[in-house]
C-alpha cells in the first residue's frame, strides 16, 4: 500500500540510527520533506528517554520470535530502502548501539 508513495518521494523513511549517529542531519532532512524549516533545531536535541536499567531489553526468547516473525518484513524493507538492515535480523541483542529514546 505504501510502495507508490515510496516510489514518488511521498514517503520517507528514517531509521533510529540515524539518530542516535547524526541527529541534527536527520531531523533537517525530515524537517525540509515536511516543509519545516530545515535550521530549525528543536530543545535538548540529545536527551534520551525511557534510560532506566533494562529498559527497551527483551528477552532472548522474545527476541527470537520477533526476529522470526518479521524477518521476511525487514528483508523487503531492506530492498526498498537500499540500506542493510541485517543488525535487525541477529538474535543476540544488539551491543554498544545507545538507542535513540532509550
């Protein structure tokens, strides 16, 4: 249902890695598809949330299932946006990565 919009420039799609590697460029980005102006810089750009210990972690098992559930979804994605997603797709938890919003 998205494709067409994808495939005019209706749509954009931005990862949370991004975020976490280069904030200010990603939200401009955004910022010039929405028509916002693109210098507009929003308040403590680099504040996280939800930084409680565990917060954001799953289990192995919930990992796993969730890995299997959408793994066909992250491939098509992958295609479509040109970008490797594989990170996505390990079992093992991800080490080091920060997470925007965590």
């Amino acid at each position: 249902a998205y494709r067409p919009e994808l495939e005019a420039g209706g749509l954009q799609i931005h990862c949370t890695e991004d975020l976490d590697q280069a904030p200010q460029a990603t939200l401009s980005k955004m910022f010039r598809f929405l028509g916002v102006e693109p210098a507009f810089q929003p308040p403590d750009l680099r504040r996280r949330y939800n930084t409680s210990p565990g917060a954001g972690t799953l289990s192995p098992v919930v990992r796993e299932r969730l890995v299997e559930l959408y793994r066909e979804d992250v491939l098509e994605l992958q295609e479509l946006l040109e970008r490797d997603l594989s990170a996505w797709l390990r079992v093992e938890a991800p080490t080091g990565s920060g997470g925007y919003n965590k």
